[in-house]
C-alpha cells in the first residue's frame, strides 16, 4: 500500500487550507486580483485563469481544487461571479494545468510512452485541449450551462456550447471536413468568442459562420472529386 500517497490525499490539503487561513494570503491574492483588474470583470478573468493555471501545476486534482478555490475563487465571487461558476472557472484551469507547457506534468508521461518530444507534445496536448479555455469563460456569463434556469434556455445555452467548441476545434487543427483556407480558419476561431455572450444575435451569427463554411468545404470536396474535363477530338 503507498502510504505516502495516502496521506498527501487526505492530509496535505487540509495543511494548506490552514496556511491559508494563518498567513492570510487567500485574502491577500483577491485584493491583488480586484486591484490590478480595476474592477473590469475580463481582466480578472484573465488573471485568475493565469493564477489558477500556476497554482495547479504538478499537484494532483483534489489538491488543485482545494488551492485554486481559496485562493482565486474569493477574488470573482467578490466581484458578482456566482460562488458555483467561479469555483468550476478556477478548478477546470487548475485542471488544464497538466496539459500547459512550461509544465505540463501529464505530457511527461504521455511523452514516455509514445517517446516523443516533450515540448511537442506538450503543445500538441495544448491545441487538443483548447476548447477548455473557453467553457470555463462560458460558465461566467451563462449561468444556464449549469443547469440553472429553465429547460429551454438550458438546451439552447448547451447548443450554443457545443458550436464553439466545434469553431475552435476546427479552427485550431485547421481542418472541418477537409482543409481550411487562412479566411475559414479566422472565422471559426472567432465563433468561440462570439458565444461567450449569451445573446441570440451571436448565437445565430455562430451558427450561420459554422454552415456557411461547412458549405464551402463541402462544395470543395465535390469540386477535388469531380474529375478535369478532356478535350475530346473526333
């Protein structure tokens, strides 16, 4: 039995929490956050994700949870984050600190295995996990993703959801159904932050974006299959 494991999951965290509360810099870490963001909700957004992502590196998942949520979290629920979204916000970039380079601990052990570069495959690990940096954003300004709210708000919020992550899938690996030209590749990675706002306008521009391109490279394929025209002389 590892032993020592054993205790890093149950006593660990708990000696951190009381750091926390004794040295008081879970206080000390939201005021910097409210401070450098001048109150401006995206800017500490985009510091908590950075916090968070610090925070989470090389320590296991209960761990970065415990850390990130008394740490970060305090800092947007003081700023009118409801308390559930921010603390999915700070534990989904904790999370995704495994897979983001300079660390990017779980790419070690992807990189042994299949005895690759680690820092390729660290970045590769990054643009397939892309799509993460941008639900957590999502569940600041849509509530309804957390099953709050009415079914039919809840079904099309999850629709909205699922076009981004499609766009930006898309848009980061450069192929929908067949190869994207630099304009296609633009517009679908525009779609993700479109949809970060709830509102029924970006919902539909998404939605027209994700067809209107899937058309196009559907009249490509046809048009690479259809085969060049002979001249024929009797």
């Amino acid at each position: 039995m590892n032993y020592f494991g054993l205790f890093f999951s149950f006593m660990v965290p708990g000696i951190v929490i009381g750091v926390i509360g004794i040295t008081g810099i879970g206080l000390a870490f939201s005021s910097f956050v409210i401070s450098l963001s001048q109150g401006i909700l995206p800017l500490a957004l985009i510091l908590t994700m950075i916090g968070s992502i610090i925070l989470g590196m090389g320590v296991p998942t209960t761990a970065q949870y415990i850390i990130t949520s008394t740490l970060a979290a305090p800092a947007l629920y003081q700023m009118g984050v409801p308390l559930m979204s921010a603390h999915l916000f700070c534990l989904y970039f904790g999370v995704l600190a495994d897979v983001t380079p300079p660390v990017a601990l779980a790419t070690y052990a992807a990189a042994g295995i299949a005895k690759s570069n680690v820092l390729k495959t660290g970045f590769t690990a990054l643009a397939t996990a892309a799509a993460g940096f941008i639900v957590p954003y999502m569940f600041i300004y849509n509530s309804h993703l957390l099953f709050q709210g009415s079914i039919i708000n809840i079904v099309l919020s999850t629709g909205s959801a699922l076009m981004a992550i499609i766009g930006l899938s898309a848009g980061v690996q450069g192929y929908y159904i067949a190869p994207l030209s630099i304009v296609e590749r633009a517009l679908l990675l525009a779609v993700p932050f479109m949809l970060i706002d709830p509102r029924l306008v970006t919902d539909i521009l998404g939605l027209v974006i994700l067809v209107g391109v899937y058309f196009l490279q559907k009249r490509k394929v046809q048009g690479n299959q259809i085969p060049p025209e002979t001249n024929v002389h009797p």
